[in-house]
C-alpha cells in the first residue's frame, strides 16, 4: 500500500498542470454504450476510477482502450448488463450503468455504489426518476434491477433534501435521451459535468436543451451515434492545487485552469488574501502573508464545492482568527478534521460547521486519508507544516488526482511516494 511522505515548509513555484475531469469524464465513458458507434473521448485522466469505469465497459461486452489521454470506445458487442458488485464497490460513479443500460437495452441489473465514506448518500432520486420514465425497480441480495418494455418521457422532480442530485440527473439523462417523448427535469443539477454530459449526448444526436439550469428538456430520439469529445479541465484539481499554492505563500501558474467553473473558490481565496490573475494560458495565483479568515458555506454549483471544503479548512488551520466552515451537501464529511487536529489545527465540530482557530503552524506527524477530498486536505496541511508528514491510504487521494506528487514535486514541494 503506497503513502506519501511530505517535508514540509517548502514554498511551491513554478507551473502545474490541470489534467481532464474526473468528474466529468466518468458519465461520458459510460454514456458511450447508447451508441453502437466508436466514440473517442480525449484529455481522460489516467485515474483509479475512470480504470474502474473501463472495467465496467469491459465486463458489459464493450472494447475500451486508454492511451495517453485518449479513450477509444466501441460498443457495438456490448450485449451485457449487469455491473457486478467486485467493481462497482469501487466507486459511487459507477451506478451511472444504470441510466446508460436501461438507455441501451432496457434492463440493468447494478449493484449498490461504493466509493468514499463520507456519510450516507441514497440513490433514491436516481431510482424515483427512472421509475418516471417506466422503468421497474426492483432490490434483491443487494443489487438494484432496473427493467422497462419502453422509456416514456416524463415530468419530474430531481431535488433531495440537501438540493440537486449530480448523479440523479446523469442517470436520467442517459435514459431519457431514448427514450419516447419528452423528458422535463426540474431542479437538474447544474454542474459543470452536466454541461459537459448534455454536450456530448447533443454531440451523438441526442436533443437536450436548458443544461447547466435548473430547468432541462430532453426529447428523445430513436438512435445515436458515435462521438468525438474533450474533456474540461478538472475544476477541483485546479481548485486544490491553487489553495495548496496559498498554503505555502507560493506563486503558481496553474495551466489549463478555466476561471469560469470556479467563480466561488475563486472568491473566498481573494478573500483571504490571495492574488489571482487569469491568462490565456490559466491561473497565476501567489500569496504572502498576512492572510485573513473566512466563513465558507458549500453549497451545489455554482455555489463553493462540498469537494473544496476539506483543502480549504487545511489552508484555514494556519491563518489567524477564526473561521467557520458549514458543510450542507454532505453533512457528515468531517473526518479529516481529527487527523488535522493530529497535526496542531485546532478544530471544533459543531453541528454541520467546523470552527477552525489558526494557529501559528502544524506539524509533521503520521495521517490516515479516508476519503478522496479530505486526502487532499491532508497533503496541503502537509505541504505547510513544519517537519516531515506521512499520509497513508492514499489511494483515497488516486482516486481523483493524477500523478498529484509528481505535479507537486515539479512547483518545488518535497513530496515522494513510497510502498509499504
């Protein structure tokens, strides 16, 4: 089991570049199986779940291959549809199979997402929304099954408790795309992925209109076509990287980084007293001392990302005054707080906000990521701190950041990965 073993109180300068998002490549590779066409999907990250997400295809009957950032699908023997529970377990994206198989052949037999723990988060609007559109959901020995003779458009109401659901609508979206008729999702997601899914349907001949609002409509059509399509850059890798930046008062051009997806993180760090300049060729971000705290609130696009909140609270352990930070998406993701606190941060959780008072500085000591983000907000703190960290568990952290100590090494941290 690989972990990194960070030096820290070196100031990051120089360049790092932003590879394809995670986020939004993982619903266009499975979304390739509603043609029988070849798609290829470029700027892909080389990353544990997209490799996961190609499995799944495998395993369906669909030929996929990776090289360099290139992915190159054909689905035209795909004639499975069980995603089985060895890989699904891997990952919460992979309940996607279920909109793309009911799109494809109809029936879907999935199992029960994993991916990080990071409190309770039920697919009941993925299922209620597929019901709409005629779909029988059934659940046996921890597997959702998922059969309709026809896909009829349908109204629908895709808010949850805590707002829009990302994969809710991606699942609906897939399926719908086929669908009979007209498909009208209230409440959609609004995040940049899907934009970039409705892109690459429209791409394949599907109608969709209204993406990237609360309001979408899609009329569907009888068949699709194989694609060509780029990936956006990662907005939360660049995200964590820029806040790495100001964690160690750094200055660091943050390349392919596009501003208009990260309006919000953009914000609070000027905020606390970064300064950031966008560029043709992406973000310039430095920072020194001192900076000021701030009261971050997550919210859904384009409010500030929940997958921000732990790499910003990181920042926040080391400057002085009081910060609060209020988690309404996931509730429950706080768990790197303790192994901040291992560090020196000083901490406290009350209700859905951590109360974050700086300190003067952290120190190196041996952390355990559980969750792809808080890993994240553990390199950072590690980045800052004084003497050596050892971050274990970090293929939580490969799950979502492409070659993250190679990038970091290169902007001048002392950061290597080690085997146990």
């Amino acid at each position: 089991m690989d972990k990194f073993i960070i030096n820290g109180g070196k100031r990051l300068e120089g360049e790092i570049t932003i590879s394809g998002s995670k986020n939004a490549a993982l619903p266009l590779v499975i979304a390739s199986i509603l043609s029988d066409e070849i798609s290829v999907i470029k700027n892909v990250p080389n990353l544990a779940d997209i490799r996961s997400m190609i499995l799944i295809l495998e395993v369906l009957g669909t030929d996929a291959r990776l090289e360099g950032s290139t992915l190159n699908i054909d689905p035209i023997k795909c004639d499975k549809y069980e995603a089985p529970y060895d890989l699904v377990r891997k990952m919460r994206a992979s309940v996607y199979a279920l909109g793309a198989l009911l799109g494809r052949c109809g029936k879907a037999r999935v199992s029960f997402p994993g991916g990080c723990v990071i409190g309770p988060r039920p697919i009941d609007l993925h299922l209620m929304g597929l019901e709409k559109l005629g779909a029988k959901i059934e659940i046996e020995h921890g597997y959702i099954i998922a059969s309709a003779d026809k896909l009829v458009g349908a109204d629908m109401l895709l808010r949850g408790p805590n707002g829009p659901s990302v994969g809710a609508t991606v699942n609906v979206m897939m399926a719908a795309v086929k669908a009979e008729g007209v498909t009208t999702i209230r409440e959609a997601s609004c995040e940049p992925q899907i934009i970039e899914l409705a892109g690459f349907l429209k791409d394949m001949g599907a109608q969709i209109e209204g993406e990237g609002t609360p309001l979408m409509k899609i009329q569907g059509v009888k068949e699709l076509h194989g694609a060509n399509h780029s990936v956006i850059p990662d907005r939360i890798e660049a995200a964590t990287y820029m806040i790495a930046a100001v964690s160690t008062r750094g200055n660091v051009l943050i390349k392919k980084a596009k501003a208009s997806l990260m309006e919000s993180v953009i914000d609070k760090l000027r905020e606390i007293g970064a300064n950031i300049a966008e560029g043709s060729d992406g973000i310039r971000i430095s920072a020194e001392n001192p900076l000021k705290p701030v009261d971050v609130r997550t919210s859904p696009y384009p409010g500030f990302p929940t997958d921000v909140q732990s790499q910003i609270m990181a920042l926040m352990t080391t400057v002085e005054g009081i910060s609060v930070i209020t988690e309404t998406v996931h509730p429950e993701r706080f768990m790197h707080v303790s192994e901040l606190n291992r560090m020196g941060a000083d901490i406290k959780i009350e209700g859905q906000s951590a109360v974050v008072k700086g300190v003067d500085y952290l120190s190196g000591a041996p952390v355990m990521a559980s969750e792809l983000r808080g890993g994240a907000g553990l390199v950072i703190a590690g980045l800052g701190a004084d003497n050596q960290t050892v971050i274990s568990r970090i293929y939580h952290v490969d799950r979502g950041y492409e070659h993250m100590e190679q990038k970091l090494a290169g902007a001048g941290a002392d950061i290597v990965r080690v085997s146990e």
